[in-house]
RNA sequence: GCGUUUGUAGCUCAACCGGAUAGAGCACCGGCCUUCUAAGCCGGGGGUUGCAGGUUCGAUUCCUGCCAAGCGCACCA
C-alpha cells in the first residue's frame, strides 16, 4: 500500500512539472509514512512541505495542486490536507482486510521478503576470547547478533554467522598455564596460584579432565617449576612478569608437544563448553573462525605483504609498524613487534582480508562497546589493502551493567567473578533472556537488574506476548470442545462485519509487519521487532477484553477467528524469529 | 588532555533518513472476573526531552558551546 501511494504522488508530481507548477529538475524522495493519530488517516505524506519552498509557494497551497492532480483509486477512500501541509491518505478498509488472506495463506513465511536479493552478508558476532565461560555482557552480543542475522536471513539476504576464535596470544597461554597449575594440584603438588592467572572454578574442571584422562604425565616436581621464578605480586613482585616466566617454565618444562597437549585440553574445554552454551541459547554459527589458522597458513604474512606492496609498512625501533594514520586513523599501530611475533591488530587484518576474499558483499561485525576506537585502524586496513571500506560495517553492543538490586554487580573473568550466561538462563530461561537483551537498542546502555529478573519473572514482558499467543490457542481450544469448525472461508466472505474499533487497529497493526520486520533488518535494530510484538499483543488483549469471539452468528464468529488466527500466526512469526517459544498454554 | 558514545516521566526504556498533542512498562491512585486463561483490560496523575544558542514552515532528532556520565587512547587480546 505504501508502495501504490508513492507511485500516486509521483504521478501528480511529474503532472504538475508538466504544467509547470514545478521545477523539471526537482526530484523528492517520496515518504510515506505510517500515521500515528487515526485521526490522520493510514499514511501521510510530507512531500508539499519539503518542496514548498522551491515551488516558491505555501505548502497547503502545494498540497492542495498535489491532492487535485492525484489520480484516483479504488484503494483510497479519500485524501485530505491537514496541519501545516500533510496529505493524509484513507485506505479502504477491504484492502485491509486482504492481509488477513494472505497472512493464513503464507502461514510461516509471512512477513518474509526477498529485500536483500541474496547478497552475501557476514556476521560475526559474540568472538568472545576462549579464556572462560561467557558471562552475562557475552549474552547481550549473542542476543543481538543472531537477530540481526536472522532477520537479515528473514528479508532475503543470504547470511553467514561467524565466530572469531582468538586461540593465539598470551591470554591463551595464561589459560594453559592455570590449567597446567590446577593439574599439578590434582596430582597433589603445593601449589602457590598466580595473581593474575585464571581462577575460575572451570579451570579446575578442565585440569581434573586432564588428570583423568592422562594420569601424571604432565607432572613435574614443583620446585623445578618454581626454581628462580621473580615474585608474583601478594609477595612484593610483578604479577605480569611472574605469569610470564611461569608460562616459559611450563613450556621449557613440558616441551612444545606436551605443552601443546595441555593448551589444547584448555582450549578445547572452553570452546565446546561455549558452542553448547550458544547452542541452548539458540545462537548456531556456519562458521568458527580460528586466529592460529591465520598464522599458520600464512595469512597473516601474506596481509602484511600486501600492505607493504602497497607502501604502507615501514620499521622504528625494531618493530614493524602499519601507517593507518595516512588513512585516517589517530596513530600508527604496530603489527610485528621487536622480538619478531606479530600483534593482535596484524591477525586482524589478515582475518578481514580473508573476509574480503570470501566474496561476502558485505561484512558486518558486532563489537563491544569498548572496542570503539578499534575501528578507524581496521577501515584503514581495508582501504589499505584496496577494499571499499563501506563493506565494512561494525555495530556496537554496550555492556549491560549488572545490578543485584541496587548493588552494582563487579565482573572479571580473570578473578572468575561473574555471572555466566549460562547462569542467567538457568535463573530466568532462554526466552526471558532473549526478550531482556533484544528488548533495548543495542548501542545504549542498559541496566540488567539480576534481582528483578529472576525473583519477578511474572512481571517479565516476554510472558505478556507470549500470554497473548496462549489466549488464542485457548480460544481455539474452546472452540474444538464446543466441537465446532473454524470455516475459514466463510470468514473470508464476512470480513466486512469486522467494524470494532480493536479489529480495525488489529488490522493495521497486522499490515505492518512486514515493515517492521524490513526497517528492523535494514537497521540493525531487532528491538523495533520487540516493540511490535508488545503492541500487537496489547491490541489483541483490548479486543479479547472488549469483545466475545465464539459468537452465536456464525458468519461473524468465522470472521473473528479468521482474524485472531492471523494474529496468532504473526505472532508465532516474530517470536519464532527471536528464537522465543511460543507457549499453547500458560 | 584528545577521541568517541550517551543524557527523554520517580525507575527502566521507545519515538519510523527532521513531522502533527513526545509514548510504553514498572511504581502510584480508581474501576473490571456467574461470559473464550485477571501473567489481562479500562481510566487517572506524572515532562522546560541535561543547559544555552543556531539552522527552518517545523528540532528529542541536525550544527556549535557548556555541564554530567560511560568507553577508548599498548610492541595486551
């Protein structure tokens, strides 16, 4: 419908360039948009107030030529001015009505289209370090980044979910060093825990399975281990400098193919433990994409090769640097460090050319907040590495801060003082979860108050949609008992008894689902999908409370089911896309 | 200090590339269950959209300054 008014306008428009009322050159985008007061119709167009001032003339006098030049159409029961400009469509109501068809008929693929024409589009999103389990903030990333790809999937685009496996680097080294520790503890070593080594509760886990499996093998006398070890700092040291000599110990100690062995059980122990927990979550990647593989299959030189061919690479002081600030980035970044072992940002830039090479049209990565200022160094790569860098976007997710009640809850991996992921939805369920995060755009902060989350979940909103979808199916219920069929059919014929003010609303409300669904893709912004299913699903409990469905009249019973059948369906629809359930009872 | 993001009802948040009287939920007050599930509905109070300017038919939205908060400013990842 929106699409048939545009075409109106643009048909009076270039009518009245043709007598002269205005300028040939002008050329408006056309909007069209939804009206918030009934009282102003379904649509309204601001077209005369924007092109009011370069047709030299009053934007209601510019309306009125638009309005009278307005081809007519059996769609619109009329057209009318109002305020300082608007042109205010009213639509016939038994166009309304047809959504109603299509909706039972399309059944699943309701509100689905083929927007994004099966261009190529990459997620990556949560790639959270595979030093620990995820915790609540990690949950808020995989919340918002799977709608964004299922919705981008829902309107045509053909998506690909990835993860970025950071395997390489001192973190993980740390890790295999708190695993290898907590190992010799189970083999009944006296060992003092480094600061700043990994404390959580899984890393014991981890080193049990390993004792299990393997038995003394990875054992070593602690005094060896500890022999000329600078203080950690409780004993007056460096806890940096400690760690790191722990780690060169433990792989002097061990050698590269046991110490390899021990990483690997760390490793492998957090990601499976990740993947399930995504998994239950309803979070499912095509791909887990690994930094180590970038390194070994010489990626990563090859990323820098190619910057250098390109003139951007130079030495200082022992290191390679990378010259992003010609390319609008504050500074330089270093890429091989002195002692030859290349950075993070180097894998980084190795990783994004393998997505430009993977022929994705375009790359969409879902960051913490705290990652902001990343984002001028990688553009700069791109471009460097002669990439259009509008390929590129990068959205944001800010940290939810955590509160139990009024107390703001403190989180650290390393200290393993956090609240899980897994955790919360053991407290709250999956679905819950899922509507908290998705519920807020994700770029704000937001406060997540564990306390109300988990001790009121009556008072959760999810339940309030899901309510909805429940009520339906009870009156469906109702209806089988009574042992009479729902004949759609004759519903269809009688669509026009559905006068109430709550039909007309549920109606309109139900013809814009897929707009939401399409502007809630094309922005990144799932929560806009939310909003809708709050407000479809209030709109369905003023007309459950208004108006009986299971009537004596046949004709306007079947044509009441026809229409909350339809909502149950786009409900189902939307909730099934936010990976919610949709619960038959309640 | 520089960069960046954000300030909307008591609290948590919306507001469609700038649109008409800034909306929901929670909390508060008052009503509605002999009728399809009251996890619901109906009504009410509650706002100088941080402050001050600017741009224009029109600004919560764009620009400038100030105030406040978060984040970032590594040869860490």
């Amino acid at each position: 419908m929106k699409q048939k008014i545009e075409a109106l306008i643009l048909q009076a428009i270039d009518t009245l360039k043709i007598e002269g009322d205005l300028a040939r050159g002008v050329s408006p985008s056309i909007v069209i948009e939804r009206t918030r007061d009934p009282l102003h119709g379904d649509f309204a167009c601001n077209v005369a107030m924007v092109l009011a001032k370069s047709a030299n003339t009053s934007p209601r006098l510019l309306a009125e030529k638009i309005l009278a030049a307005i081809p007519s159409d059996v769609l619109l029961l009329k057209a009318e001015i109002a305020g300082p400009g608007f042109i205010n469509f009213f639509v016939d109501s038994r166009t309304q009505f047809r959504v109603l068809q299509q909706i039972l008929t399309e059944a699943d693929a309701f509100g689905c289209s083929q927007i994004g024409a099966d261009k190529k589009v990459q997620v990556e999103f949560v790639s959270a370090n595979p030093t620990g389990p995820l915790h609540v903030g990690h949950g808020r990333g995989a919340a918002y980044g799977s709608a964004v790809a299922d919705l981008l999937a829902a309107v045509g685009f053909s998506v690909e979910r990835e993860y970025y496996v950071n395997d390489a680097g001192r973190q993980m080294d740390i890790l295999a060093t708190s695993v290898w520790l907590r190992y010799l503890e189970a083999c009944g070593e006296a060992v003092v825990f480094p600061s700043n080594a990994y404390r959580g509760e899984y890393v014991r886990e981890i080193a049990h399975a390993l004792y299990e499996l393997s038995g003394t093998l990875y054992q070593r006398s602690i005094n060896s281990i500890m022999q000329a070890i600078p203080a950690d700092e409780p004993q007056g040291g460096d806890k940096d400098i400690h760690i790191d000599a722990l780690i060169e110990r433990a792989k002097s100690l061990l050698g590269v193919a046991q110490y390899q062995a021990v990483f690997e059980m760390g490793l492998n122990g957090i990601l499976e433990d990740i993947k399930q927990d995504l998994h239950e979550f309803g979070v499912d990647y095509q791909q887990w994409f690994s930094e180590r593989q970038l390194m070994d299959d010489g990626s990563v030189q090859q990323a820098l090769q190619r910057l250098d061919t390109a003139g951007f690479l130079y030495k200082q002081e022992g290191a390679t640097w990378f010259a992003s600030s010609r390319l609008g980035d504050e500074k330089d970044r270093v890429v091989v460090r002195d002692n030859g072992q290349s950075t993070y940002f180097a894998s980084d830039i190795a990783y994004h050319m393998q997505k430009l090479d993977r022929g994705f049209d375009q790359i969409i990565d879902i960051w913490g907040a705290d990652h902001h200022g990343y984002i001028p160094r990688v553009r700069a790569a791109m471009q460097a590495l002669g990439a259009n860098t509008d390929k590129l976007t990068v959205l944001l997710v800010q940290f939810a801060v955590l509160y139990r009640g009024e107390e703001r809850v403190q989180m650290s991996t390393r200290s393993g003082d956090f609240v899980t992921l897994r955790e919360l939805r053991a407290e709250v369920g999956n679905d819950a979860a899922r509507f908290f995060y998705t519920m807020r755009r994700s770029d704000q902060h937001m406060d997540f108050d564990l306390q109300l989350a988990t001790s009121k979940t009556n008072e959760n909103p999810v339940f309030y949609v899901q309510y909805a979808y429940a009520r339906i199916c009870s009156v469906l219920r109702q209806l089988a008992e009574k042992n009479i069929q729902h004949d759609i059919e004759q519903g269809t014929e009688n669509l026009q008894l559905l006068t109430e003010l709550n039909e007309r609303e549920l109606l309109t409300a139900l013809t814009r689902y897929p707009e939401v669904l399409e502007r809630a893709a094309l922005q990144y912004e799932p929560h806009q999908l939310i909003h809708y299913l709050r407000e479809l699903a209030n709109n369905f409990h003023s007309y459950y409370n208004a108006h009986q469905f299971l009537v004596e009249s046949a004709d306007l019973r079947n044509a009441r089911l026809n229409l909350i059948c339809a909502v149950q369906q786009v409900l189902r629809n939307g909730l099934t896309l936010l990976k919610i359930k949709s619960p038959e009872t309640m």
